[in-house]
C-alpha cells in the first residue's frame, strides 16, 4: 500500500476493493447455485468481517524524522 501511495492512488484502491469485493461475492453466489452478485444478500459486513476479505486500504505517512532517513 505505501509503495504506491505517491499520487492519486485513492480511486485505484477503490477499484480494486470493488473488484475484489465482487469476484469474492460472485464466488459465493455460484457456491450457493444463485444468480447474480449478492449485493442484497450478504451486506459488507459479513463480506469483510465474517469472511474475512482485507479491508485496510490505508495509506501510512512516516514521519521521516523518527524513521531515521
């Protein structure tokens, strides 16, 4: 995540949480035999808490004088 923090990043992280959000959704419809996502289904709750899917797209700024560069 830091690595890619120069710049506008932040849209390119929302896109690949939704992505991954719905390939992981589309996983679990086809594994209940459903159609569709299941955006009404399973609220994000249940996607990031209960199965787990990383959720920490934060970037961290390092104070430069306390990291010793």
């Amino acid at each position: 995540m830091n690595y890619f923090r120069i710049g506008n990043s932040a849209d390119a992280f929302r896109k690949i949480r939704y992505n991954a959000e719905r390939k992981v959704r589309r996983f679990a419809a086809k594994k209940s035999k459903r159609h569709g996502f299941g955006w009404k289904r399973w609220s994000s709750e249940v996607v990031y808490g209960a199965w787990g899917l990383f959720d920490d797209y934060r970037i961290v700024y390092y104070d430069r004088t306390k990291v010793g560069v």
